[in-house]
C-alpha cells in the first residue's frame, strides 16, 4: 500500500515538474515581434559596420586623390609660370590686401598683382561738404599697375595675374610692405613701399634678386600703369576740363595732353608721369629716367547733360632697363590734393602739374597771386579774402586804369582836329597820316597810351583766371549762398537744360555780368570818342554799343559753370573799377584843364623823338615816291 502511495506521489511530482519545464520552455520561445525587432537591431549593427568601413576606405581613396590632384596642380602652375609657380604655392597665394595708413593717406596693396588697390587722401568728400562720400582716387578695380615680363624658357607672364608675399615691417616711424613675387627661396620680384607719416607721398621701389637666370633680360621689362579717374566734383564738364596728363621729361621740361579731347603722345626720358583730376592727382615718379613713355588719355565724357561716375581714362607704358641682369628702380607714388604749397614742397618740380599758365601769367600766379591769397586766407574766411584780395588787385592796377582814361580824355579833346584834317586830306591818305602825327606831336598826345595799359591789364586778367580753379584751398569753403566757392553758386536748379548755359541758376555770374554792363556803358562813350575815325574802316562806335550788351550775355553764359570765387571775384573787381572811373572822370581829369594844357602845347616848340622822326622821314620819302610815280604816269 505504502509502495502505491509512493508511486502515486512520485508522478504526480513529475508531471508537476514536467508542467514547470513546459511552461519555462514555452516562455523562452521569441514571438515573431521579438524575432523581428532582433533582426531589424542585427541589420543596424550590420550597416554601421558597413559604414565604418566605406567611411575608412573613403578617406585612404580621398587622401591619394589630394596627393594626385595636388600632383596635377603644381604641374599646371608650372607649365603656365615656370619658375614663379613657386610663389604659387605659398600660403600667401591667395586674394587679400595689406593695409597701409597715416594720418594723410590710406593705401590698400593687394597680394594679387602686388599693386594699390584702395588709395584714399584722408578727410575729403565728394561732390559736396556733408556728402558722406569719400573721395577714393583708386577703388574697384579702377586702376591697374603691372609689370610684363618674358622668361628664358619664353613665358610671358604678367605681375597682376601672379600672388606676391606681403611681408610689413617698422623703418623708424615708417611703415614698410615688401611684396615679393617669389621664383624660389631667395630668387623675387620685389615691390617695396614705405609711408612715412604726414606724407601723402610714399617710397616706391621696384627691384630683382636671383632672377638673372629666370628672366630673359635682352630685353626690358615693360611696365603698364591704367587710371580710370573718378569723378569727385559737383560740376562734371567743369571737373572734365581741369583732368589731363602731365609729364615731366629731359631733364625738367614738362608737357601735357589735350584736355577736351583724346589724345596720345611718346616722350623720352620721363622722370614723372602724373594722371591729374581737377583737385586731386596720382603721380609716378623716378629717380632713373623711363628711356620712353607712350602716354594716352580718352575722353569718358561724351554727354555733359548726363550723370558720370568716370571722367577720362589714362594710360602710360615705359620700358624698365636691367643692369647687370637685374632691375633697380627707386620710385615714389603720390596720392593726394593737386595743392601748388603740398607740391611744391617736394622740390621736384610738381607745381607743374597745376595749371597756373605759362609764361609771365604762371609767374604772376606763382610769386604773387597765391602768396597774397594764401597771407590773407590765414586769418579771413575764404569769401573775404577774395574780396580783399581784388580790392587790393584793384589798388594796384588804379595808375594803369587812370592813364588809361587821361590818354582816352586826351583823344576825346583833339577829335574835332582830327575830324578836320581827316576832311581836308580825305583824297591824300599819306599827307593825312603825316598831318595827324604833327597834331600829335604839337598837342603832347600819345594815341598808344590808352592801348598800353589796357594790354598791362592783360596778363593779370588771365593769371587770375588760372587762378581760381587751380586754387585747392577754395574747394567746398562756403560763403553767403554758394556752399563750394571752387564750383558754381546755384540759387535755382531749372526742371531743364538750357544749351550751353546749364540746367541751374548761378548768382554770382548774374551779378558779375550786370556790373561789367553798367562799366562799359559808362566807358564805351568816351572810348568810341577818343578813336579816331579811319577811313574804310568799320564804324568802332556802333560795334562798342553792340558789345554793351554781348559781353554780360557772354559771361553770364560762360560763368554760369565756373567757379564761384571766379565769379565773386570779377563781380567785386567790376564794382571797384566802376567806382574808380567815376572818381577819376569827376574829381581826378578835367576836359577843360586837358584842352588848355593842348593848346598850350602846340605854342611851344616840340622836339620830336627819335621814334616819331624816324617815322616823319619814312613818310615823307614814301610821299616824294608817290609824286615821281604820279609825273611818271602823266
């Protein structure tokens, strides 16, 4: 019984524990959830592990193709540069400027082409005061300066296409760039520039090393400089007119071309070359002479009645000699004001490339208009010292202007008597002219001496001419209602252009033209009185009243353009003189008193000169000639 029970609890133990492993078995079995979720995690680890490795295989293939496309590269830089692929290959060899400034100029050298690309004269605006515009004689790609040279393996290669070294160092104060274009470790083109502070000039130098067996220097490197001249006035035509080259050649002579039109011209030995604007100038300078220099200039101005970023276009190409099989050139550039005192401190002859005129009216300007000028602007605004200054002007010239019109007064008395014998002699020309020069003679009259004084006038009148545009101390000074006394004084803009005149209203030109109205219509009578009649010959007085009224016209026209200070000066200048006239012909010269003291004259007895003698005997032998050619023909 017991053995049964035994059993009985034995396999009920075991089907328990049989139960127990089923279901512990059942339970280890995944559903198909987990099976697929297991599989999607196997696939996952799987990619990764794929991707690792392509990234690895990647980078061994990416790393032998930089080695072959740097292979490729250097290759190429070598076939088109030669030599020079070594600067090539720098970490300089790559767009960027170097920046060089003081308190009077700020230069941008860029790496490529080793050139100026931004130079600006500090503290000057555009068009106008206030503007907001800086005035930037180089920006944007408006100048070019390269250097072409042929190699020894006959490559022609250019400077502006190749990247240079910069490298900035200190020279004292100085500010020193070196900008290398390297064909080896110690084998370069060079640039250097050093700025001194204060100067708007800037040391320039130009030399080799090492390249004698690169370059191929039979024959001279040929340098190129480009300016496309912005312009940074208020009046286009007026800026356009004032825009020209200049040059410097054999030892001090200097030239230029053609302001109002294209031009071009080759010139020898050349120590400066400057691409002038109206108020501002680049300029190239030597210390050894271009052997040549092939100079242009174009016209960018084709319509004054249209808006213009550009005025002219320059152009100048000079040879550079090898000595010794290297270039050596000490240079200087300038970037600044045309101002004659900034230029002229140089001591190299600058002053040239402001146009004050030639001859007597350039030493007018020179040695007296801009000392005066420049004594009384230092202590009196610019508009005042213009009107000193022609007060003075005036002052000066009051003995030419009352000789003048005393010898005008004289005529004026004797031109019934020359009427008369005019008359009496009207069919016998020679003995007339002989009559009248004894009337002259008797009467103490000179009829050159009204001419004289008016010719004195004339160097003055074109030195000041020259005077006021060049002067750079004017440009955007303000005085009553003209803001620039270097442009025009427009009180009106017109809502159209008028031809020639313009499509504004200037004041002072108005003003100008009435005072030199009311001087004429107060000289032309006594001038037409004081000319002799002469027979065949054009009624002077009819032609002097129509001037009366052509010559306001004229200025106000030609002005209205121009220079306010131009303007301002000839309006004060026509007041003065008009003022002067009339004290002169009221208070200072009596008719009366001139006709006595003629009279009295012709009693005396009267030593002819040896001029009029000389003059009297030509005349008398060219009348006996006539009576021998008259019996001859009878």
């Amino acid at each position: 019984m017991e053995e049964k029970k035994l059993d009985y609890r034995s396999a009920i133990g075991f089907a328990l524990i049989a139960v127990l492993l089923g279901w512990m078995l059942y339970n280890q079995v995944p559903t198909q959830e987990e099976l697929d979720k297991e599989k999607a995690e196997k696939e996952k680890v799987e990619q990764e592990k794929q991707a690792k490795l392509a990234d690895e295989k990647t980078a061994v293939v990416t790393e032998q193709d930089s080695t072959v496309t740097d292979s490729v590269k250097q290759a190429g830089l070598r076939d088109a540069l030669g030599a020079f692929a070594y600067s090539a290959s720098l970490p300089s060899a790559k767009d960027g400027v170097t920046e060089l400034k003081n308190d009077k100029l700020l230069l941008e050298v860029s790496n490529k082409g080793g050139y100026i690309s931004v130079a600006t004269p500090l503290g000057f605006e555009q068009f106008s005061k206030d503007s907001g515009e800086m005035v930037k004689i180089i920006k944007d790609n408006n100048a070019d300066f390269n250097l072409q040279f042929k190699t020894k393996d006959n490559r022609i290669l250019n400077t502006r296409d190749m990247y240079f070294e910069p490298v900035l160092t200190k020279n004292g104060e100085n500010q020193v760039l070196t900008m290398r274009l390297k064909a080896g470790a110690n084998a370069y083109l060079e640039y250097r520039y050093e700025m001194t502070p204060g100067q708007y000039m800037v040391d320039f130098s130009i030399r080799t090393q090492g390249l004698s067996q690169v370059l191929d220097t039979s024959n001279p490197i040929d340098l190129e400089w480009k300016l496309k001249t912005y312009r940074n006035e208020k009046s286009i035509s007026y800026e356009n007119r004032y825009t020209h080259v200049v040059y410097e050649y054999e030892d001090g002579k200097d030239d230029d071309l053609s302001v109002g039109s294209n031009d071009s011209e080759k010139a020898d030995n050349v120590t400066y070359i400057a691409f002038k604007q109206h108020l501002f100038t680049s300029i190239l300078l030597t210390d050894k002479a271009f052997k040549t220099a092939d100079l242009t200039s174009e016209n960018l101005v084709h319509d004054e009645e249209v808006d213009t970023l550009y005025t002219k276009q320059f152009t100048a190409k000079m040879p550079l000699e090898f000595d010794g099989g290297e270039l050596s050139y000490n240079m200087d550039w300038y970037y600044g004001p045309a101002d004659y005192k900034i230029l002229n401190s140089y001591d190299r002859n600058l002053d040239e490339v402001i146009p004050l005129g030639w001859g007597i009216f350039g030493w007018i300007n020179r040695y007296i208009f801009i000392k005066v000028f420049g004594f009384l602007s230092l202590f009196l605004p610019y508009g005042i010292g213009i009107i000193v200054f022609t007060i003075l002007v005036r002052l000066v010239m009051s003995p030419v202007t009352y000789k003048s019109y005393l010898s005008q007064a004289k005529m004026k008395v004797i031109r019934p008597e020359i009427q008369e014998i005019n008359e009496k002699y009207k069919k016998d020309p020679m003995k007339k002219q002989q009559e009248t020069m004894k009337l002259y003679n008797k009467a103490g009259v000179n009829p050159m001496a009204g001419c004289l004084p008016a010719l004195m006038q004339i160097p003055v009148f074109y030195a000041l001419f020259q005077f006021f545009p060049s002067y750079f101390d004017l440009r955007q000074k303000s005085f009553l209602w003209a803001d620039d006394l270097s442009s025009y004084d427009s009180v009106y803009h017109l809502p159209f252009r008028i031809p020639l005149y313009g499509d504004h209203v200037s004041l002072f030109p108005i003003l100008a033209s009435i005072a030199i109205f009311f001087y004429m219509k107060m000289t032309t009578g006594d001038q037409s009185m004081s000319a002799p009649p002469q027979e065949g010959m054009p009624d002077m007085s009819k032609m002097m009243k129509v001037m009366i009224y052509i010559s306001p016209v004229m200025m106000l026209i030609f002005f209205n353009n121009y220079a306010s200070g131009l303007s301002l000066y000839y309006f004060i200048s026509n007041t003065i003189t008009i003022g002067i006239m009339f004290v002169i012909k009221n208070y200072i010269v009596n008719e009366d008193k001139i006709h006595a003291k003629i009279q009295e004259n012709k009693t005396k007895p009267k030593k002819q000169g040896r001029f009029q003698k000389k003059m009297q005997e030509m005349m008398e032998q060219a009348q006996e000639q006539q009576k021998k050619q008259q019996q001859n023909k009878r």
